[in-house]
C-alpha cells in the first residue's frame, strides 16, 4: 500500500503529453507555442476530438479564436530545445526566430506544421468552453500525420517508444518501455 499525505490542491498535476501549437498569425507568419493541457474524447460513430487548454492572451490562443485551425505537433525527446525556446518566448515579444527549424504546411487544413514531429493533428475548433482566464478548445482533428516506422494493427496499437514523446508535469520526463497491451495483465 502506498503512503499518502493530503496537500494543498494547488499540486494539480496531470501527467502530460507536450504538444506545440503551431497557429497562423494576422500577417499570414506562423507561431510555435507549447502546450499541455491536452486531452482528448470522442463524439458521435468514430470521430474523436482533441482537447487542449490555453490560458490567458497568448498569441496561440488570439491565433485559434480568430482562425479555428492548428496543428499540434507531439514533442519527442529531440524536439525538447525547440519545445524550451518556444515556451520561454512571447510572440508579443517578436518572430521566434532566434533558432532553426523546418515548418511545412499542413496536409489537410492551411496550418504551419513542424517537420521534425513525429506525430502531427490538424484540428479545427468545434466548441470553446470558458473557466476563468482559460479556454479550452474541443477540435475536430482533420488530419493525422504519423511517422513512418509506426507499424499499427488497429487504433490500440500505437507504439510510444517510437515516438519518444516529453512528458510533463512541471519538469520534463522520458517514457520507459513498452508493457503490454490491454488484457495482458488480467489475472
Ligand atoms: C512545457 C510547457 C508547457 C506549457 N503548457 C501550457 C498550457 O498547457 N497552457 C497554456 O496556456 N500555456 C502553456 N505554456 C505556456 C506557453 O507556451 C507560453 O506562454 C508561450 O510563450 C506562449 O507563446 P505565444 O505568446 O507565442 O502564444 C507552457 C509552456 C511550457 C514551457
């Protein structure tokens, strides 16, 4: 049995996936934020919405209430400098330019797109939901652009060591290993 204690529920810690947003500006320019507040459900026959949470008035946030499109870029272990330098800078405060990086169009929706992500959704708002300073934006996710080496048998199948995706939750983490699929440790 584990030994708990109570704190304060200011510790309100999810354990999250690390996407980049990639938005499109007024001046037809792009911007990379990131963002981890994200989830996702599903809607009627097979459509699942992605779910992601912006707080304030950050570029992002202006850039998917006035458009309604963006892409989220999954960040894997390589990707974590671009991930830093993005988060660490306000578009507000000019291009972030200061690094190199490759930005490619998105296949289905008219979104900047990171060419080093591994795995890529374009999403088109369908519903905000105001709760205080943030909106959460519930999407219709257009497109899937996954990595090539991912070999999937069906929607369960999806192998994240391949995609060796940043956890978050306050500091950065790696994921361990593969442990089976579902039924596999039924007793
Ligand atoms: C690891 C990381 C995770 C973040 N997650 C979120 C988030 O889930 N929601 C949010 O509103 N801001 C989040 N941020 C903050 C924005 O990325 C940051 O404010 C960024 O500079 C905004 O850029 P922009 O002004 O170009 O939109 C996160 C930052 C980092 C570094």
């Amino acid at each position: 049995m584990a030994k708990r204690r109570s704190v304060d529920p200011k510790y309100s810690m999810c354990v999250q996936p690390s996407f980049i947003i990639g938005t499109n500006n007024e001046d037809g320019s792009e911007n990379f934020a990131p963002i981890t507040w994200a989830s996702a459900t599903h809607e009627d026959g097979d459509q699942y919405l992605f779910v992601i949470s912006m707080a304030g008035t950050k570029m992002t946030k202006k850039n998917v209430l006035r458009t309604g499109v963006f892409s989220a870029n999954l960040v894997s272990i390589d990707m974590l400098s671009l991930m830093d330098y993005f988060g660490s800078k306000h578009a507000k405060d000019g291009a972030k330019n200061d690094i190199s990086y490759e930005v490619v169009r998105g296949e289905v929706l008219d979104v900047p797109v990171l060419n080093e992500s591994r795995w890529v959704y374009e999403c088109e708002v369908a519903r905000t939901v105001e709760t205080g300073d943030s909106t959460t934006f519930f999407c219709h996710i257009r497109n899937i652009q996954m990595d090539e080496r991912l070999e999937c048998e069906d929607i369960f199948d999806i192998d994240l060591t391949v995609l060796d995706p940043v956890i978050y939750s306050g500091k950065y983490h790696s994921i361990g290993k593969t442990l089976g699929k579902i039924g596999d440790f039924v007793q």
